[in-house]
C-alpha cells in the first residue's frame, strides 16, 4: 500500500514543497509557492498538488527557536496549520524544522551553488530536509514495533 506523504516548509514570503516516495523511504523537492500577501498558504495550489501526486498525508515544518519555544513564526505557522487540518482532506501533522533551512544553505553551498540567488531551491530543501526526518522517523517506529 501506497502513502504519499507531502511536506511543506512555510515561510512569510515562500513555501517549499517535497513530496515523499510510494514506499515512504525517500524525499524529493517539488516547487516553491509563493505566498499570498497575507503570508498565507494557496490552498487552491495546495490541493492540486495533493491531487496530482496522490498524497495521502501532508507533514508542515514547525519553527521553532533553538531552545524549542515558539516564536512569532511558529504562531503564524500554527494558524496555517488550522487552516489547512480545516480545509484538506487529509491528516495534517508537523514536524520540528529547527536547522532544516539553515542545512538546506549548506548542502546548497556544499554544491557549489550560491544561496542568496538560489532562494527557493533553499525553501524545497528545507522542506526535503523537514519530509525526510519525518520518513526516517517513521521508519523507526515500525522497526521498534
């Protein structure tokens, strides 16, 4: 059985988006939306994008400051997260994004490419970086169980 699990890495002006293998092992960068003025989630995007990849989950990055408190973002977040669990008809959880964008700079840089100019590349791979934790950790619990 197939679970197609998508990831987003929301942000005020830009949302990565990744999206999972059928066997929930891999994750893969998709695109970069933008963000509507109010900073909030295409939602008609959104859904198309969980159509035509067949997703059965959708897994949000939760930003949380170092010390693992919320910040400002991580309000904004949350409110994009009840919209979403209200609008979508899949499950919708999160996912502790602490470093994802920071590491997803490095690998860009490591790659030789500059991170300024590469901007949304950065927001899919934080969002890859984000659906990957998530598989993996999936991937222990049923080892565990």
């Amino acid at each position: 059985m197939t679970h197609i699990i998508l990831a987003l890495d929301i942000g005020h002006v830009r949302i990565g988006v990744a999206v999972s293998d059928a066997l929930g092992m891999l994750a893969h960068p998709v695109t970069t939306l933008k963000a509507r003025p109010d900073g909030s989630v295409p939602l008609e995007q959104l859904q198309k994008l969980i159509d035509e990849k067949g997703a059965t989950r959708l897994v949000v990055g939760l930003p949380l400051t170092l010390k693992g408190e919320k910040s400002r973002q991580t309000v904004n977040v949350e409110k994009q997260i009840e919209y979403l669990k209200k609008h979508l008809n899949i499950p919708v959880e999160t996912m502790d994004e602490r470093l994802s964008t920071r590491l997803a700079g490095e690998q860009l840089r490591a790659a030789g490419k500059k991170a300024s100019q590469n901007r949304h590349i950065i927001d899919q791979m934080a969002a890859v970086n984000i659906l990957q934790l998530y598989l993996d950790k999936q991937q222990m619990k049923r080892r565990i169980s």
